[in-house]
C-alpha cells in the first residue's frame, strides 16, 4: 500500500446501538450459562457441565474484547485505523459504532483552526527592517488524513504506548507555526514596504495587500501540502518597521506628504493667479503693465502659498498736514 493512499475503513463495522444491545446480551448469558455449567457438575453431568462452562467462558470473553470496539464520533472527526501496525483506512461517518475492536485508533480533528503568529522582523526587498505578522486558518484535508498522522513525526514521552488526540494537533500546530514563519520570510523579502524608493506600479507589502495574501497562501500551501493541510485562509494582519528605523521612515514619509501638498498648492494657486489675471483685463478694472502683472503674481503667490493667513493692508491714501 502506498503511504498516500487513503481510503475509509470498509472492515468489521456495526452501528453501535445494535452491538450494545448484543454486547450487554453476552454479559447475561455468558456468566449464566457458566453457573447453569457449574450447577450441572455439582449434579455430576460433567459432560453438559464443561461444554456449558466453556462456552459461558467464551461469551464472556468475546464479550469483554467486543466492549473496546465502540467509537464515538462528533461532525468533522476522523479515526486512522491501523491492524497490528498495518494501515487499513479511515474512519469519518459520525456517530455511535462499532467496528473491529483488535484495531488501534488515533484520533485526528478535521475541524479548522486559527493561527495568529507574532509580528517577527524580516528584511524587506530594499533591506528595511519591518515586523510583519499574519493570522492563518488551515484544516486537515479528509482525503489526506495519512499525511497528517504518520508523515509528521509525533515524538512520544518515555514509555508512552500512543499518543493522545491533542498531543498530535499539538504537534501539527506546531508544524504549521514554523513553515507559516518560513513562508512569511520568504514572501516579506520579495517586496519592498512601500514604492517611495521604487517604481509606483510595483508590488508593495503595503500597497497590494490582495496580491501579498494570495501569494502567502500558495508559498503555505507549497509547505503543508506534504502534512495534508490545506490553508484555509492566510492574511498580512500587522506591517510596520522596525522600531529602529521608525522615527526616519516616519520623518520620510512626513517630508514626502509635505512635498505632495506642496505640489498641489503650488499647481491650484498658479491656475488662481491666471484666471484673476484673465478676469481683469477681460472686465477691464485695470490696465496692468509686466511690471504689475509681474508685482501682482508675486503678491498672489506669497498670499495663496504661504502657511499662514495673510494680513491685508488698506491703503488709505495720504494726508496732508
């Protein structure tokens, strides 16, 4: 059987209620019939009464090996069975059964679950130092329940005989925690924190948030693949730099937001100067020679671009003493 072949147990099963009822039935039986035995040997009938014990022995016997062959199972549970270390499938259908008690079964959960790693400090493409984190949800895939339980390796205390179901998510929980750290290195190196020092219409961890998630989740996919784990979803939940180069990223950015306003100050206030200009000479209220036309931009420039509110000056004429 090839390791990656999985399949759903199609051995002895039984739905458990039935087998209770058959179960709790032997445990009657098979103690009576070995007390009718007894009585008859007492009564020296020693044939009827070795045959009677024997077989009251027996039921017992089936009785109590059949008492560890319930299971129960809750919706999105699995049991990987395995026949004196011989893989033979896995079981999925919820509820109460029974089914081949000499089977060892290792408990595994199909349920989803969360990971929401801690911010860790990587190097961006640029070299900048920033703490990226992200939150992950992944699952077990049914069809590939083999992966999850015997291709990662689940290290057993000292004369420990099996491993308990939370002790193996455990060790998957584990696993997922380091490749989803890997895989987030590897993702953050590949591009730059934000497109001040590159070109605008590259990929940034902080611009393209779409296309870094879903690029994060295929390098995660690419990881767990070999544990059966499928990646729900993976997103970036916290960028930022490094505390060491925060204060200068952040000086940067104040200097980049105060060159853009300026821009755009600058662009508004020469279109105003044009069209009060324009208006003037087409209302004819003053002729203008360059030299005013020149005084004037000036004065409208320093008024439109300056950080504070201008103070008008009301020219009252001269006074004669």
């Amino acid at each position: 059987m090839e390791k990656n072949q999985n399949f759903v147990y199609s051995g002895w099963k039984m739905n458990g209620f039935a087998m209770l009822f058959i179960v709790l039935l032997s445990y009657v039986a098979g103690p009576a019939l070995a007390i009718y035995g007894g009585a008859n040997w007492v009564d020296y009938n020693l044939l009827y009464g070795v045959i009677a014990i024997v077989v009251g022995a027996i039921i017992t016997l089936w009785a109590i090996i059949a008492s560890c062959g319930f299971i129960m199972l809750e919706p999105n549970e699995a049991r990987v069975l395995v026949f004196f270390g011989k893989y033979r499938g896995n079981f999925v259908q919820s509820g109460f059964w029974w089914i081949n008690p000499f089977m060892a079964k290792k408990n595994i959960s199909l349920r989803a679950r969360n990971l929401n790693a801690e911010p860790i400090k990587v190097n961006d493409k640029q070299g900048n130092p920033i703490l990226i984190g992200l939150v992950l949800v992944w699952k077990i895939r049914e069809e590939e329940i083999y992966k999850a339980v015997f291709d990662i390796d689940t290290p057993t205390a000292t004369g420990e005989v099996a491993v308990s179901a939370s002790s193996r998510m455990r060790v998957l929980e584990n696993f997922v925690s380091v490749q989803s750290d890997a895989a987030l290195r590897q993702v953050a190196g590949l591009y730059a924190y934000d497109n001040n020092s590159g070109a605008k219409e590259e990929l940034t961890l902080r611009s393209s948030a779409d296309e870094i998630n879903e690029e994060l989740e295929n390098r995660l996919n690419e990881r767990l693949a070999m544990a059966g784990i499928e990646v729900v979803e993976a997103r970036i939940n916290y960028l930022a730099y490094a505390p060491e180069i925060a204060a200068v990223m952040l000086r940067r950015q104040q200097a980049d937001a105060i060159i853009s306003a300026r821009e755009k100050i600058v662009e508004g206030a020469v279109s105003m100067v044009k069209m009060a200009i324009d208006k003037l000479a087409e209302d004819g209220v003053v002729e203008l020679d360059e030299e005013r036309k020149a005084a004037m931009v000036s004065n409208l420039l320093v008024v439109l671009c300056s950080d504070e509110s201008a103070q008008p000056v009301v020219n009252a004429g001269s006074s004669n003493h």
